[in-house]
C-alpha cells in the first residue's frame, strides 16, 4: 500500500495547524509530519509529547541519544537521519554521534548508562529489570529521568511504525545523515550489558 506525503493544500483540515506551526518553526514540514497527517489524532499525539519534551529532565542531547537508540533499535532509517541531524545541530560530539549509530557503547559514561538503560527497556518492554535501573541511577540519573525515557520512547516509537508503514521519502535537510540497517534488513538487536 503507498501513502504519499500531503501537500500543504489537500492536508486533513485537523491537522493543518499542525502543519503550518512545524513549517514556521522548522523552515519546512518534514515528511514523516505529511504522511502522519492522515490521522490528525496521531499527529496531535506526536506534537503533544514532544512539546511536554520540553519539562524533561533529560538535556537535549540525552533525549537525542535516547531517539536515536530507539530509531537504530526500530530500524527506522528515516527517523535516524533526522535525529541524527538534530543531534549534531546541538553539537554532539562526532565520536559519540558515530558510535551512537553504529549501535556501539559511547565514550561518554553518562550517556552509554543512558543508551544501556534504553536498550534494556526496549529488549524488557517495559519490564526493566531493577538491576538495569539500579545501574541507571548509579550513573547519576533521577526517578524522573525512568519516565522520561519512557515517554521519549512512546513518541519515537510512534514515528518509527509510522514510518515503517507510510515509508515516507527523506527530506533534504535530513539526507547527510542518511542511515541504513544492517545488511541483513533486520532491526539493529538491542544489544544491552545489564
């Protein structure tokens, strides 16, 4: 089945706030945002947690480790390029953004603790167990921080199936980034140490 990306003229009335508020912010409406327009109540969903982003705990480059972990593990190329993109545009490092993709441990403790805790809560679904979670807080991280990945991981997930179903075209402003699974086609294994 082909979902093609809506213009701005024949978009879903519901959705065209939407729209137009991420074309303003961003410069453009991404094509994951134009295919996602065909249920206003998905895209409303979308927006909503990431605009409630904005009360996490976690600094902007752990919730993009925390979104690019998630894509990578989904084996969504479309969403990894973007987050890609948005990670390096607030200045992650390139090893970390590297190693990041490639599904290794980052050289930063802090933030492999943080990608190690995602992956056991993406392998688990949910169940974490309290070893990982113990290990996550020794890392330095709060209660709060637990649900805030939560969240992030709800949002992206969200995104990735869109994606793996609409299969939406990467925008330009993404395809520096470009990013492919392994050869096998398979979803990158979430491969966790705890």
């Amino acid at each position: 089945m082909t979902f093609e990306p809506y213009s701005t003229t024949d978009v879903p009335r519901a959705s065209q706030p939407i729209l137009a508020a991420t074309e303003k912010s961003l410069g453009f409406v991404p094509n994951l945002y134009r295919v996602m327009a065909e249920s206003p109540a998905a895209l409303s969903s979308y927006q909503a947690i990431g605009r409630a982003q904005q009360l996490s705990a976690l600094t902007d480059i752990e919730q993009q480790v925390v979104a690019v972990t998630v894509r990578i593990a989904n084996g969504c190329e479309y969403c990894v390029a973007a987050h890609s993109t948005l990670a390096k545009g607030l200045k992650i490092d390139s090893a970390t953004l590297s190693a990041l993709r490639l599904n290794h441990p980052l050289p930063q403790q802090r933030l492999e603790a943080l990608r190690q805790f995602t992956l056991s809560t993406l392998a688990h679904e949910g169940w974490t167990p309290d070893a990982s979670i113990q290990t996550f807080l020794d890392a330095g991280f709060k209660r709060q921080h637990i649900f805030d990945v939560i969240a992030l991981i709800a949002m992206k997930t969200l995104a990735n199936y869109v994606n793996h179903i609409a299969d939406p075209a990467l925008d330009k402003a993404f395809a520096d980034q470009a990013w492919h699974p392994p050869a096998t086609g398979a979803p990158v294994a979430a491969t966790y140490h705890y």
